[in-house]
C-alpha cells in the first residue's frame, strides 16, 4: 500500500514509521508547515514532500491518504482527499460537529472510497478476542459495560497535552473528552454495540484552566525528546476538559458507562467490568482478562496467539496502563495499517476499523457532551 501522510505533526510524524513498518509505502508528505514536511521527509527518506495538500493529493501513486491534522482542520482536508477519489483514514475525532462528521460519511459513500477512523485500540488481541467472546455469546446477552480509563498525560511535561496547545482547547478537538473518551467509546461500542444518541447523558468538566504557552520554535515533535525542558513563555487560558463520562443505552439494550480522565497523579489505565444474563468479564489495571459463565469460577482469559500484534501480545497485558502510552500505539497502529492494506487492494473486506458512520455516533454523543460543559473548582 502507498500512503500519502498529510499533517506531520506529533501523530503524523510518528505513524509514517508504523505504516513502514506494516510493510507499507509513505510516498509523499505534507504539512502546511513546510519545514515540518521536510523533516518528516529526510527523515523516512520520502523522495515528496510539500505544503500543499493539492499537491499530495493530485498524485497518482497513492492508495490510501492519512489525514492527522487537528480536529478542527480534518473536514476541509478529509472532503478534499474524497474529492480526489482517494481512500482515507482520518484522524480521530471525525471532526468536531456530528453535522460536519455526517458530511463526509455522504461524501465518502457517494464516492465509493474506503473510509476509516483512526481508533486503532480496536486492535488490541485481548479486544479482538472480547469482541469475539461477546459474539459466540460467552456473557449472554451483554446487560451492562462499564469503562474507566485515567491517564496522566495532561499532567505530564513529555505531552503535548501538558501545554496550551490545540488539545488544551474544545474548539480545535481538544480536551479529554474528544481527544481520549472517543477512542473508549468507539471500543465499547465495537463491542456491544452503538449508543442510541438520544438516550446518552453525560459531563464534561474543565478543572485546570490555565497551561503553560509552549515556544513556537518547538515542534510537538520535539517535545518529546525535551520533557520539562521545553521553553515556554507564560500561561494561557485554556477551556479543555479534563475528566468526561457518558451514559445510554445502546440500540441492543446495553446500558454503556464510559468515564475518562487525563490529569491524574497516578493512573490505573484502561479497566472495564461486561456484564451479560450468562456471564461476565472484567479487565483490571495489570491489564489482565477475567472471566466466567453461570456458576463457574471466575478464571483469567488470555488472548490466541494468532490474535497476537504484530510485534508480541496484547499491549494491555503488556502495559497494564492502557494502551495510549507513547509509542505503545504504534503496534495496533500496525495492524490497522495492514487491514486498510488488505481493503483499499481489494483482497479482503473484512475489516475491524472503524468507518465514518460509526464515527458519527461517537461525534454525535460528543456534541451532546459539549452541551453539558461544567467549570470545577
Ligand atoms: N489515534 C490516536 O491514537 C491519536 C493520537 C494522537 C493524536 N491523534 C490525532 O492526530 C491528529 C494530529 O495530532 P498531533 O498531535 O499530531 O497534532 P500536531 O499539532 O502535532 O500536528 C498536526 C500537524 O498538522 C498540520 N496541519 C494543520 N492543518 C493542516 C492542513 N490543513 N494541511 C496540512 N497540514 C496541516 C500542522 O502544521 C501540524 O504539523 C489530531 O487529529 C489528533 O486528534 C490521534
């Protein structure tokens, strides 16, 4: 597969050496930050590179277009790649409105492209094989999942996150709602089902209102070699939230409770309990798998070796801390990328990746999340 990578920002930059990995070609690069394309470029020894996305998109040696720009800069940039006729994986959230989201899965379909959402946790072995168990009916009829996941990374200098940058903002895609909550929402939901968006309830709450400004001169690129390093100039107001939770039933009849946070001092990761009428099965904070029907005793479950990624296991039993922790992404990033590989060829249809009009549900239950913002103390 031939990729085209447009915005080489902190998650462009490092996915165009995950697609090397999955055996894939990056061919050309863009940013409208021309020295950031051009980094991006020397460093992977892409022979194109530009600050134009017309430019990346009139080629025509390309199979599959990456958009990982902001969130509030994908509408224009994803309905220009449908436009070109290209198969798009577009960064997460779709957009930052369900209006601007239900576009470009019209778009997308009009024009016959491969469309996909970048939630690649989907491809963590150990929710394949839940996804798997749910279905040959394990639990039974699945009653109640309940998601937690807490994070630090917007308390930690090494983020992106820490700082006044786009995610420190609702309006760009940022805050961990649209930012963290949508990828565990889009998990669970793979797993037992899509919310019925009118029935979801939820909270979006702000606690730190101020971050540091980080100097212009520094790339989030080069953030993460610089940790408390990085210069900064002062303090800026910022409106992101921090902790978000949502509640509903979903169209099966699952009540789905998802609560994220991102600024606690010592998080547990990603931990869930799924309840159904004949069993159950819960991950706890070391990322193990539990599980049990009727009155067996509860047992630990662990992922088939052929659900294995790429590089090993499961990165939850790997991590214990969820799997968003730096470069532990990238392997589910791997197996994303060899999917949209077997799809955009036309050698499989099969697919695990999440598409626009399941990206819509989330963007839509995020919007109801916007109008329930709450300032904490
Ligand atoms: N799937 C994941 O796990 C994951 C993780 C982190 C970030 N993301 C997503 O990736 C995207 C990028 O995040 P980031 O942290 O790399 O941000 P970033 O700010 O580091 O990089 C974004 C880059 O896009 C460029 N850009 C902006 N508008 C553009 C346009 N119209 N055309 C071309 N380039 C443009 C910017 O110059 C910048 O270099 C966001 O949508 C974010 O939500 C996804």
């Amino acid at each position: 597969m031939r990729v085209g990578m447009i915005g080489a920002g902190m998650f462009g930059d490092s996915s165009i050496a995950r697609f090397h990995d999955a055996g894939a070609e990056v061919v050309s690069v863009c940013d409208v930050v021309p020295d950031r394309a051009r980094a991006s470029a020397e460093k992977y020894g892409i022979a194109h590179f530009s600050d134009k996305v017309s430019e990346l998109l009139a080629r025509d040696d390309i199979d599959l277009v990456h958009v990982a720009v902001p969130p509030n800069h994908l509408y224009e940039v994803v309905s220009a790649t449908i436009a070109a006729g290209k198969n798009v994986l577009s960064e997460k959230p779709l957009t930052t409105s369900a209006q601007d989201a239900r576009k470009l899965f019209e778009e997308a379909t009009a024009a016959g492209v491969v469309h996909a959402v970048d939630h690649e946790m989907r491809y963590d072995p150990l929710h394949c094989h839940v996804r798997n168990l749910v279905r040959e009916g394990f639990i039974g009829r699945p009653r109640v999942f309940s998601v937690r996941d807490f994070q630090r990374y917007a308390r930690d200098q090494r983020y992106p996150t820490y700082y006044a940058t786009w995610t420190a903002f609702r309006e760009a895609g940022g805050g961990v709602g649209q930012q963290h909550l949508s990828h565990t929402l889009d998990l669970a939901q793979s797993i037992v089902g899509w919310l019925k968006p009118e029935t979801a309830v939820g909270h979006s709450v702000t606690y730190m209102h101020q971050r540091p400004v980080l100097d212009p001169s520094v790339t989030p690129v080069a953030l993460f070699g610089l940790g408390d390093q990085a210069p900064t100039t002062g303090l800026a107001d910022v409106n992101g939230d921090d902790v978000a939770t949502v509640s509903g039933l979903t169209s099966t009849g699952v009540v789905l409770h998802v609560v994220s946070g991102w600024t606690v001092h010592h998080p547990t990761g990603l931990t869930w309990e799924l309840y159904g009428d004949e069993g159950t099965l819960t991950l706890n904070s070391a990322g193990e798998l539990y599980g049990a029907r009727h009155d067996q005793e509860v047992q630990r479950i662990v992922a088939p070796p052929e659900l294995a990624l790429p590089h090993g296991p499961s990165l939850l039993e790997q991590s214990g801390l969820g799997v968003l922790e730096g470069q532990c992404v990238g392997f589910m990033f791997e197996a994303l990328a060899q999917n949209l590989a077997r799809t955009t060829s036309g050698a499989s249809t099969e697919h695990v990746y999440c598409t626009f009009d399941e990206a819509l549900v989330t963007r839509t239950v995020l919007d109801s999340l916007a109008q329930s913002v709450i300032t904490g103390e």
